[in-house]
C-alpha cells in the first residue's frame, strides 16, 4: 500500500519543538482570513488571477485569495525547525526535506497536531499566517491554496497543466468518483463530475477525511486530483467558502441576529433583523402610514412585486451544501444539500444513464441537462447494497430531492450562473399552463421542506416519523428537541427557496394546501413573524397578478381565478391568521410594525378588489370572493383596535354593492 499523505507530512516534520494543540482544521477568524500575524516574516500579498467562475458572490462568501510571498522564512522556522530540517527546509539525515509537502493543508495539519513523534505547535505559538507565507516560500513563492486552512487551493494559471495532463487526471478521477463503495458512488450524491467539490472550495485534508470510509485511498486522492484538475479546467481561481456558502441563499447571505433587544431565541432576532432591513434598506411601503387611497394601494403592490426575492436578504437560513460533524457538535444536522442516500443506475440501464450524463458533460446545454434530469427517476433508485435502505421509505424520498437539486445547483455553478435553469424553459403567460406539471418536476426544492414537514425527524407528532438509514442517523445529534429544530430550519429553508422560484405557488405541487401556501406559512408564524406578514403581503399580489390572468380558467386543484383581485385567491393565505394574529408581546420590538403590515395589507387590497370590480363589472366565485373582502376589514380591527376605519366600511359596502352586479366567472373547472 501507499504511504499515506499524513505518514509523510509527519516524516518531513519530526524533530520539531513546540506546544500541543487539539487536531482537526483551525478554526476560520472572523473576516474570513487567516489569524493575524504573531511573527516576523515577509508580508503576504494577495493575488486573484481570476474571478472565481465569473459568478457575482460577495467576497465575505468567498474562500481568501491566493498567497504569494517572497523573501526568508520566518523566526520561528528558524527557532523551531530549522535544526532537524535545515535552514532552507531542505532536509538531511533521517529529516526529509519540507518543500516537498503537498498542500498547505497538510502542511498546517501536521505542525498543529504533531503526530507520532513530531511535536506540535499552537497557534499563539506560530500563527496559520505565518505558516502559510512560510509553506510559500519553501515551495518557491507561490503558495497552492488560499489563506484560510478550511478552503482549499484555487486554480492558479502560473501552474497550468497541457489538456493531455487535465485529460488524464480526470479520466482516472472520474473512475474513482463512481466507484461502487458500501454506500454507493460518490457521483451518487455530488454532481457528476465533482463540479460541485470543485467550485465550493473544500480542502484536500477535507476531501480525503471524509472519503475514508467510502473509497480506497488510491481512489481518495484520485478524487483529490479530480477537484483540482476541475479547479483549473473552469478557472475557479477563488472557490465559494465552505462555511459561508449557502446555495440560493436570498442576498446570498442571511441577515445577522438583529442588535435591539428581542424576546425569544436566535431566529426571533433574525425577524427583527428582517424587519429594519425592509424599513431602512427597502422602506417599505406597507410598513408606513395608512393605505388610504387608490394610488397608494397601487404603489404598495407595485413595490412589492417588484422586490427581488433572490437577492432580499432575510432571517431564513438556507442549507450549506454539507454539514461535517468533525468540526463540532453543532454541525451533526441535517439541514445541508447533499443526501445521506446514493441514486445509482437500476440493474441493466447503467448504459442508458451514463450516456445521458456523459453526452451532457461533453456539452452541458439546458437540454442536455434536462434529458438527463428527467429520466432520473426512471433510470436510477437508491443505492441499498445491504437491504436497509428498502426499510426508510419516507428518508429514501427525501433524499431522492435532495438530489435532484443537487444538480440542478450543480449546473448552476457549471454554468457561471447564480440561479438555476428556468423549468419553464423560457415560456410566459399562457404557454406555461400547458407546462405546468413540467414546471413541478423541475421545481424540487419546495418538496424536500414539506418532505420533512409531514414527517419530521423527531417521533412526538401524529405524522409518522422519517426513520433514517443507522449509518446517517448516527451522523445527527441525539435527542426530540435538536432534531425537532432541524425539522423546522429545514422545512422553512427549502419552503423559501421553493418560494423564490414560484412566486404565486401554483407549479410547486398539485396539492391544496401547496398552492394556499398553509404549511409554509404555518412554518414561519412562531419565530418568523415578520417575516410571515411579508409573505402574506406578497404572496396577496402574485395570486392577484400572476401570468397576466392566464391561469383564470385553468383545470386542476385551486388553480382557476389566478391573476384576479376580485378573486378568492388573494386570499386564501389569510388560513393561519383567522382567528388570531400570533403577534409577539407588546414589548416586542416587532408587535407594532407587523400589525401596520398586515393593516396595511388588507388596506391595499381592499381598494384593489373595488378598483377591479368597478373596471371590469366581473367577479370569480362571488360568495368566497366576498367574504375574503370581509375578513379582510376584519383584520383592521384586529391589527388597529379601536382605530377609526369608517372609511373602509364604505370600501367594503361598495364592493359588496358593485359584486352583486357583477358577471361571475366561474365556469365549475377548477377544483376549488
């Protein structure tokens, strides 16, 4: 057998002197960068050859630059190694030499952790700083990852290979990523090629931990040299950072605890969060004075429709891509992208489905990537060499949406885009109706949520607990409160990045209380209040305005009256707030603010229901249209009590009025 990287580094390093640490990858300081200098040595500076993939993510996303550095090794080079390895580093007796490390990674893991007989330094001894200026010089000035030990090495073109030498290196990576290993192929729950290892900058120290126990080492550091050789084939010079990144995250980083003093937990201060953001950065018109007139109520919903939900940064926590369990007892969830169960090709169409991945990793176009994402189900199952998969059903289907938008993320980042492929494929207003159950297949997202919505992690609810496989159970924290709160954080990740990509929440899924949007908005109420009220306020317009009316006679469950005020539609969000508002307590800092949201909400859409009626003489469903006007003026009693809204008394008496004579247009299509 070969000898393992770790067995090597520790060679090269023996004979040093220093204090012990505790092993594992140091942790990542606050800006992102490596812990400040607390040594002599020559000042790094940073180069960035390329944008990383040409994708506009913030740099507080991003894994730090490169390194490049020139002139002599540190003090403590000199103190503390020098005398076994030489002053140069470049070994003698039974000392090898140091510049023939591999990686910074390695190289930093061995000095922290001082296996066998090498002592260890701390970093109050030797800081992650000077390491790495040091591990540059000995390989001659440039290092090979960026500063930061948890991210590993960018591309960098000074060392660009031939395209037989890429060629090679990926051809034998790719075996080994498919590789059949006891549970399943690594391409079984990545992207097929690693692209997504590749531009999400996991170190080398990273890669081969966590391959352990599912390939040999031979194939572990073929699949190193894989990420490596994609790293350079697409010019991702700065991967996105491991820890920050968190895919279609709106904004692409979640708001911070608020500072102002909020009741509750974390995420009750991420909703107030929310809520200064949607005053001060977005000045939000439902959140202002009364809604009294006709132009103002217009105004409001045209703000609203037009905020973008993909870049507004809220209190909801999307998924990082992987959760790692070795970098503390916070990280055993799981709330991250990648499935715990492999999809691998059924018994006699592994030709089929490895033609489909390969024709489309030769040219990845949206049709080549859809040819292939639709017939995953057909083509594919879970991976369950020893019979236990079969017996975790509700964990199997979970998993297989898991996947699925694994790659729909991963082609996102092949592609050099920040969302993905369109499901409609382009289509607009009429043309999409025909699409619909397209569009729901192609829409993964919202699902893995309501998958665990209905059956949760922990055993305490009527639904039917989702058992996992023993081997991925065991990765999660024990205990009904932590996996009950995975349960939710996931559910409403998921159900908001669903969101994101169906804004009126009719091609998520052909189910009732889908399209009404209950069990999103049931997810949101006890801790995301504000957050709640917007979804309320917005999701009121895209019901109101979707597709230019193209939905109004569609067939199918709760889909006819789509893009109509003078609609049940609108209002069908209103289930969870009937009977109470779930405020938080007057002290809140949030109780004031979200009753003027919803005030306000009912406001702007009572004067547009009137508008429409007396514009157009045509109502849908007349008798449910009404009564949502009516709780609706309900609602400002509740949100203003004791308030003076005579004047949508008279609002809501003109629409009664302008109802009776209207033409209902209701033709008995849809199932209500």
């Amino acid at each position: 057998m070969r000898t393992s990287l770790v067995v090597l580094v520790v060679v090269a390093l023996v004979g040093c002197e220093g204090a012990l640490m505790s092993p594992g990858d140091p942790p990542i300081d606050s800006d992102g960068g490596i812990a400040p200098s607390v040594d002599g040595g020559s000042t790094p500076t940073p180069i960035d050859p390329r944008d990383p993939i040409a994708l506009p993510y913030p740099e507080s996303v991003l894994c730090p630059p490169v390194i490049e550095s020139e002139g002599a090794l540190s003090a403590s080079f000199g103190e503390r190694c020098a005398g076994c390895h030489g002053a140069g580093g470049e070994g003698g007796a039974e000392y090898p030499s140091l510049r023939e490390v591999a990686t910074l990674e390695a190289f930093v893991a061995a000095v922290r952790t001082g296996p066998e007989a090498m002592p260890s330094f701390a970093a109050s001894e030797v800081s992650d700083e000077v390491l790495a200026r040091d591990y540059a010089v000995l390989r001659g000035g440039s290092i090979t990852s960026s500063g930061d030990p948890r991210c590993g090495a960018g591309y960098d073109p000074t060392r660009a290979r031939s395209e037989a030498e890429l060629d090679a290196v990926i051809a034998r990576g790719m075996q080994a990523f498919r590789a059949r290993g006891p549970r399943g192929s690594c391409a079984g729950c990545h992207a097929p090629d690693a692209i997504d290892l590749a531009a999400i900058g996991y170190s080398d120290a990273t890669i081969l931990r966590r391959a352990a126990p599912h390939v040999s080492e031979d194939d572990a550091r073929a699949i190193v040299a894989l990420v490596h050789a994609q790293r350079e084939r697409h010019a991702i010079a700065r991967p996105l950072h491991p820890d920050r990144f968190r895919p279609l995250q709106p904004g692409f980083e979640p708001l911070p605890p608020s500072t102002t003093p909020t009741p509750g937990l974390e995420s009750d201060r991420r909703d107030t969060a929310f809520l200064e953001s949607l005053r001060d950065d977005h000045d939000l018109r439902i959140l202002g004075a009364p809604i009294t007139t006709l132009d103002d109520a217009r105004a409001a919903a045209e703000q609203l429709a037009s905020i973008d939900l993909r870049t507004l940064r809220v209190g909801v926590l999307a998924d990082r891509w992987t959760e790692d369990g070795f970098h503390g007892e916070d990280r055993r969830v799981i709330t991250e992208w990648i499935p715990g169960i492999a999809r691998e090709p059924r018994e006699g169409m592994e030709d089929e489905w490895f033609a489909l991945i390969d024709a489309y990793l030769a040219e990845p176009t949206p049709a080549r990537f859809w040819a292939w994402y639709d017939r995953v189900d057909a083509l594919s199952e879970s991976w369950d060499a020893e019979g236990i998969v079969e017996t975790t059903p509700l964990a199997n289907e979970l998993m297989r949406r898991k996947y699925l938008s694994v790659q729909l993320v991963s082609h996102m980042l092949r592609a050099r885009e920040i969302t993905p492929l369109d499901p409609w494929g382009g289509a607009r207003g009429a043309a999409r109706v025909p699409m619909r159950a397209q569009a729901i297949a192609r829409n993964p997202f919202w699902i893995v949520g309501d998958a665990v919505r209905q059956n949760p992690l922990h055993c305490d609810t009527p639904s039917p607990c989702m058992v996992l496989p023993p081997e991925v159970d065991a990765t999660l924290i024990e205990g009904d409160d932590a996996r009950e709160e995975q349960s939710e954080q996931l559910a409403r990740g998921w159900f908001w990045i669903g969101w994101q990509y169906d804004p009126a929440i009719i091609a998520t899924e052909d189910a009732r209380a889908t399209i009404t949007g209950d069990y999103f908005l049931a997810r949101l109420l006890p801790r995301h209040k504000v957050h709640h009220a917007f979804l309320v306020a917005r999701l009121m317009v895209e019901k109101a305005r979707v597709d230019d009316g193209a939905w109004m006679h569609a067939e199918g469950i709760a889909l006819a009256g789509h893009g109509r005020w003078a609609s049940p539609r609108p209002f069908v969000i209103t289930k969870h707030v009937e009977t109470s508002f779930h405020q938080p307590p007057e002290s809140d800092p949030r109780f004031a603010p979200r009753a003027r949201m919803l005030a306000n909400a009912a406001r702007m859409a009572l004067l547009l229901v009137r508008d429409e009626l007396a514009r157009t003489g045509t109502i849908y469903r007349r008798d449910e249209t009404l009564a949502g006007a009516r709780d609706m003026r309900v609602w400002l009693d509740r949100a203003e009590p004791g308030g003076d809204h005579a004047a949508f008394d008279a609002v809501l008496a003109e629409i009664e009025g302008l109802a009776a004579g209207a033409t209902d247009l209701d033709d008995g299509f849809s199932d209500y």
